[in-house]
C-alpha cells in the first residue's frame, strides 16, 4: 500500500529511496579511462522481446576527424559531455533516436523527475539517430529548429508524424508549428549541424552508447530505459557525491 501511495504521488524527494527498499542495490563499474565516470552493472529494460538496444553500431570505421573528436572526448569526458559550467544542478546527458520506443519511456520519467523538482537536474539533449534515414531527418530536423527556439515544438511534432523522410513535409511540418520553413530545410544542411551530430557520436562510441537511449546522469552512465525508481535513486546516489570536474561549484 506504501508503495502504491508513492506511485500515485507521483515524484516527491525521497519516493524513490524508499520504493527501493524492495529492489536490489545498485551496482556499478568504473569505467575505464574515463574517470570519474562509471557505468551501470545492468542493463535497462527489455522492449517487445528483443533486448533494449533499438539501434545497431554502424558498419564504417571512424574516419581521422572523427578519431579526433573521440581523442578529445576521453582527454576531457566531463567537459566534452556537459560542457564547462557553474551550474550546481545534476547534469544529465540523454542520447536519444526519435524513433526509439524505449527513448520515449526514459525522457518522459526524466521530464516527470524534472518537473517535481525543478532545480535538482540539467538536461543536456544529444540526438543520436540510428534507426535509418527518417531518425536522420528527424535529428537535423529538431537541431535546425532548436536555430529557431522550437526543439521541444519540433520533437513533439515529429513524434507524431514518424518516419518522416521528404523535405517538403519537414518545411510544411516546420510552417505548421510557426517557424521559418524554407530557413529551417535549408539550416538542416549545415556544419553546425553535421558537428553536432559527428559530436554526439563521438561522445556516445567513447562512452559505449551502441543503441538508445544512452544517459549519463552525473557521473553514472547507463544503456537502456531503467524504471522511474532506478532512476531515481541514480539520482539520490549523486547527490550524495562532491561536483563533477567540469563542475565550477
């Protein structure tokens, strides 16, 4: 009944410690080189049967610019990851295919876990598109629009309207929701956007993120869609941890 009670309130701090009281300890892995970071012990949920990894490792080697990149990342995984900052929040980076069944489950219990508790995480967004050429419109579609300040509008749009693939629907899609289409087809197609997404994976190969989604909730990374009490008593095993390096604070 206590249990039944916490589901019900929904998210409140200290709801997840105490619904773990019935689960297993967390277990995790340092992961190699890439310290302070650790992975983990298991994997997160199954998804119809076929294991949570809804997105296979590409075929191609890394090209040199992309070594580099990946050098780069495991010079400096905290600032490569969330970026320099003084912001004393938990920061979260999610690796997410729009298309990606199991993606949808982890960000609506992370937006749950973030709108009880407004000031306790940051969410860093990278799209990582692995499941064919719509999850690619679909990724250079929503980075265009976040040019415009409509990721979330664009995300949401696209969420509804899958495996979208021809230009002229993502510009009337993009009219739709009010932004600038034509400027918004045409930004799809920059480095800035090619950057970004050559970044994401770097980060997500370094990291071992092979399928989505990928998260790393502070200095803990993971595969999969874990349950809302997982995730949060993640997140209470951080707060209990000093800064991370990239961390100002």
């Amino acid at each position: 009944m206590a249990v039944g009670a916490l589901v019900v309130a929904g998210w409140v701090y200290g709801a997840p410690r105490l619904a773990s009281l019935r689960t297993s300890p967390l277990e995790f892995r340092d992961l190699e080189g890439l310290a302070p970071f650790r992975e983990l012990a298991r994997a997160g949920a199954v998804s119809g049967g076929t294991g949570v990894l809804l997105g296979l490792a590409p075929t191609e080697a890394p090209d040199d610019a992309q070594l580099a990149r990946m050098a780069a990342v495991r010079a400096d995984p905290c600032t490569a990851l969330f970026g320099r900052t003084d912001d004393p929040r938990i920061p979260v980076a999610f690796f997410s295919d729009i298309n990606c069944p199991n993606c949808r489950v982890l960000e609506k219990i992370l937006a749950e876990y973030q709108a009880a508790n407004p000031d306790a995480l940051r969410l860093v967004r990278y799209e990582l598109p692995l499941l064919g050429a719509a999850s690619m419109t679909a990724a250079r579609a929503v980075l265009a629009a976040d040019r415009q300040g409509a990721y979330d509008a664009m995300q949401a749009r696209l969420m509804r309207t899958r495996m979208v693939t021809d230009l002229g629907l993502v510009q009337l899609i993009a009219e739709d929701i009010g932004l600038d289409g034509p400027r918004l087809v045409a930004d799809m197609g920059l480095p800035e956007i090619d950057a970004a997404l050559d970044q994401a994976r770097a980060l997500a190969a370094v990291f071992g993120f092979y399928g989505t989604p990928g998260t790393v909730i502070g200095r803990t990374a993971f595969l999969g869609a874990l349950s809302a009490s997982d995730v949060g008593r993640i997140i209470d095993a951080e707060r209990t941890l000093p800064p991370l390096p990239c961390q100002d604070v």
